[in-house]
C-alpha cells in the first residue's frame, strides 16, 4: 500500500547524495544499483520517523513538530 508521503512525492533524495555518503563512508566505487537502494531505504526510514513526529506532536497538542519530536520518532 503506498503511503500518503509517497504518493506525492516521487523522490527527495538525490542519488548523487546517495553516492557522496558511501565514498564519505570509504567506498572507491558505487554502482548506480547500490545508490537507488540506499535512497529508497534512506527514504522509507524518513517517511517513518516523519509521521511518528507528527503523531507525537500531534500528541503534544501541537501542530508544529520540533528536534525533540524527531529525535523520539526515530528512536
């Protein structure tokens, strides 16, 4: 089931991100397959932790979501 974020939103990631944070982590090469899965699972885990901070926030009787929400979410 596609969630709502997705829906709307293609992508926000960009694979040349995708590729700067493996040669940051070491990597000499990274192939185009290993940037599309680093971005689509970077991407799902953001979706995630989005919509917890928003229940949180939410919870709070806030409509603004904060570092702290964020933070709780993605724990």
């Amino acid at each position: 089931m596609p969630s709502a974020i997705a829906s709307r939103e293609k992508g926000f990631l960009t694979l040349a991100a995708m590729e700067k944070i493996m040669r940051k982590a070491g990597a000499k090469r990274v192939s185009e397959g290993a940037k599309s899965a680093l971005k689509e699972l970077l991407e799902e885990k953001a979706e995630s932790i989005a919509l917890q901070a928003v229940k949180l926030a939410a919870h709070a009787r806030r409509r603004t979501i904060k570092p702290a929400d964020v933070k709780l979410a993605s724990k």
